[in-house]
C-alpha cells in the first residue's frame, strides 16, 4: 500500500519525488512516481470548474431573460475542467484524463497527501478532486514551500490531518461562486438592458477600469 500525494502542478510534484522516493527524477519524468512507499501524482492547476446555470436550470440557458435574474445556486456544482476555442467556443481539450488518472490510484492508497500549493487555492484544487470522486479514506496535508529536497523532506514530517486545513479550500470555493455568481447575473443584465453583448466580472471589470 502506498501513501497517495497528489500535488497541484507536475512540477511540484516531480520535486516532491525527487525527495521522497528515494531515485532520480527528471523535469519531464511521467507522472505518477512510485518509490519509497509513496506515490506522487499531480493535478494541473483546477480540475473541475463550477457547471454553467443551464446545466443546473435549463430556464436559466439561453435566449437570457431578466425575468429569471438573479441567478442564485447555493451548492454550485463542479464537472471537468475542459479548453475551448476562443473564437468557437467548441471544447479543444479536457481535465477529465488527469481526473481519471488519480482516481485510477486512489483504491490502492492507504491515504492521501494533499500537497497542494500552501494558500487557499491550493487547498481547493486537491479537495475538490478528492470530493468530486467520492474519496472517504484518511486524507494528510503538508505544507510545501519550496523545491530544495531537505525542506521537502523535512515538510513531509509534519503531517496535518486535512480536516483541519478545509476552510482555507471553502474560503477559495466562496470565492470562485461569488465570482461565478457576479458574472453571471451582471453579464446577462447589461447585456440586456444594454442591446450587445457584455462582459461583466467581479475582478474582470474593475481590473479592466483600472487599466483604462
């Protein structure tokens, strides 16, 4: 049985390996990595993304109407992350291999690691996998800070039950649906109101007002 560590981006991972599993490691080694008793795997920044309203209430698709604002969906629910052509919008890519492939290694794991990057997002990006897979086993943290193997190593030494870190994942989740939420509603009610298509963001917006 081997201990499960999935970190948030390959590169991080493969440092991790390096420390850990007691063999040499590229920067372009494949991923997973075994040795040691742990086995190292990593996401690619967000694996999943927060469904569109549609999905969730066919009335809130398209032709948008005013009479259903706001949009308000207490629990968003996620599905995998996928790339789309900017000029079509068809999907050119999707996150669903990487979610396949931990999920292929977790019946195996006698636990996992969450070594995602130590702030909030960090925390989100290797919980939600977790969640969204339906994974119940004993789930550790470690706090990695930087790619030198002794302080790696010397991370790896003090675990922390993940229970204990969740909130700094939900506080990055509250975000994400705020976001979600604000762009939503505000995009569909001056689109309307306006005649064109408008883009509005929570961070998009007054970001782009500062730049003007």
């Amino acid at each position: 049985m081997n201990r499960l560590v999935i970190a948030e981006k390959p590169m991080l991972a493969r440092d991790i390996a390096r420390a850990i599993c007691g063999k040499e490691v590229s920067e372009t080694a494949r991923l997973p990595i075994s040795g040691n008793g742990y086995t190292v795997i990593a996401c690619a920044g967000h694996l999943l993304e927060l469904v569109e309203p549609d999905a969730v209430n066919p009335a809130w698709g398209k032709p948008w109407s005013l009479d259903v604002l706001p949009i308000q969906i207490p629990d968003w629910k996620k599905e995998p992350a996928v790339i789309r052509d900017k000029e079509t919008g068809e999907v050119i890519d999707s996150k669903q291999p990487l979610i396949d492939n931990i999920a292929a290694l977790l019946p195996e794991a006698e636990c996992v690691i969450n070594a995602g990057d130590p702030d909030d997002e960090g925390q989100l990006i290797v919980d939600e996998v977790l969640d969204y897979l339906g994974y119940e086993g004993e789930v550790l943290r470690v706090y990695v800070n930087d790619n030198i193997e002794k302080n790696i190593v010397k991370a790896f030494k003090h675990l922390i039950p993940n229970e204990e870190c969740r909130p700094a994942g939900d506080a990055a989740y509250a975000r994400q649906m705020a976001d979600k939420c604000f762009g939503v509603n505000e995009t569909r009610l001056a689109t309307k109101r306006l005649g064109g298509l408008f883009s509005v963001g929570r961070v998009q917006t007054p970001t782009l007002g500062l730049v003007v």
